[in-house]
C-alpha cells in the first residue's frame, strides 16, 4: 500500500510502539496526526519528523475523556476533512487477575483501552465512511489479557463493529 500523503492518525504516538509507527509512517510521506496526554513528548516526536518533510499535527488529548475525543477529532476534521487510517494503539497493560485486581484498576484501563478507542472510532467513522476509506487499527485486540473475561467483551464487542481488522 502506498501510504504517501495518506492521513493517519495515532493515538498513544507520544513513546513506545505509537512513536515508532509514527516514524515508520512519516518515512513513506504520511501526514500524522500524533495524540497523546503528554504534550512535551508528542512535540518531541513531532521534532524528531521534521527530516522527513510531512505534514504533523499534534493533539494533546486523553483518549478516555470522550469530550477531549470529540474536540480532538473536531480539530483534526477541520484540518484534514476526514483521516484515511485511524491507529488505535494508546493504551496500556494491567497484570493479574479479576480476584487480584481492584474495580478502579480495571475501570481505568477499560477507560482508555477499550471506551477510549470507541469514542475515537464513533468520532472518525463517519467521515472514513463518507469517504470511503475504513481501515482501522487496533493493538488492543492483539493484546493478551490475563483475564479472560474482559479480553472476551473487548473482542466480541470489536466483532459487531463491522471494521477491518489488521
Ligand atoms: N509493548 C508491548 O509488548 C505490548 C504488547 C501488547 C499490547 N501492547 C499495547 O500496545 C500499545 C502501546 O504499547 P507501548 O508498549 O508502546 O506502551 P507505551 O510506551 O506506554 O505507550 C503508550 C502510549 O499510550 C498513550 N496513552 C496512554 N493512556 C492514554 C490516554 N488516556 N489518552 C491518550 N494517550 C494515552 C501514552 O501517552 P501519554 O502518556 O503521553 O498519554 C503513550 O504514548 C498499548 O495499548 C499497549 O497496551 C503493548
């Protein structure tokens, strides 16, 4: 595929997988829309795409906070009309299991993990739809939860969004 001036945005692009995608992206002349909370690293990261000559946005936004995604994504709709891939890979692990682990630590990763990527998704989607472009991604189903409960809904919820899976 070639992703050259193909919109794309990532969620969680402030460190780790999300900072590297960008990297990669940015290489084969993306434009990047670079969301996270920590405003400094997403800058940073926008710095670092400099040599690579492509358009960068860069969106302070927690992903659990379903007015912050609607004002992100309101943002982003203005500058770009509609996004050609939505990368839904902010998030992150807990270990345990549902005996071990409290309410509010659960809570708040289904917070970000699984309702952040749904309000991104709500969000972005009808104007992928409206422009025929719905590739979305998600490092959420890849990963593996130990309790398998919640990595049940998160997948069963996912199949009855009727989205590509990559
Ligand atoms: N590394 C692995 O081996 C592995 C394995 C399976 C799945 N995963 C999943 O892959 C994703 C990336 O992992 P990683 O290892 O790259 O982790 P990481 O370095 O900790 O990066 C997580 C990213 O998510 C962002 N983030 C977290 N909560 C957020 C929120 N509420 N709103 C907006 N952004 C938020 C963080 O940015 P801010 O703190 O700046 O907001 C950061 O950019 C995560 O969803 C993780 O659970 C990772």
């Amino acid at each position: 595929m070639d992703f050259k001036n193909k919109v794309i945005l990532i969620t969680g692009a402030s460190s780790g997988i999300g900072k590297q995608t960008a990297i990669e992206f940015a290489k084969k002349g993306a434009k990047l829309i670079l969301v996270a909370r920590r405003k400094d690293k997403l800058e940073l990261v926008a710095k670092e795409l400099k040599k690579f000559h492509t358009t960068i946005l860069v969106c302070q936004c927690d992903i659990s906070d379903k007015d912050q995604v609607k004002e992100m994504s309101k943002i982003v709709l203005e500058k770009f009309n509609t996004i050609d891939i939505l990368i839904n890979n902010a998030g992150f692990a807990i270990y345990g299991t549902v005996s071990n682990l409290s309410i509010d630590e659960i809570e708040s990763q289904m917070n970000t993990n699984y309702f952040g990527m749904i309000y991104c998704v709500k969000n972005f989607l009808p104007s992928m739809i409206e422009n025929q472009v719905t590739l979305l991604m998600s490092h959420q189903l890849l990963q593996a939860l130990d309790y398998q409960e919640l990595h049940h809904t998160v997948h069963q919820n996912l199949q009855c969004l009727d989205f590509q899976r990559v």
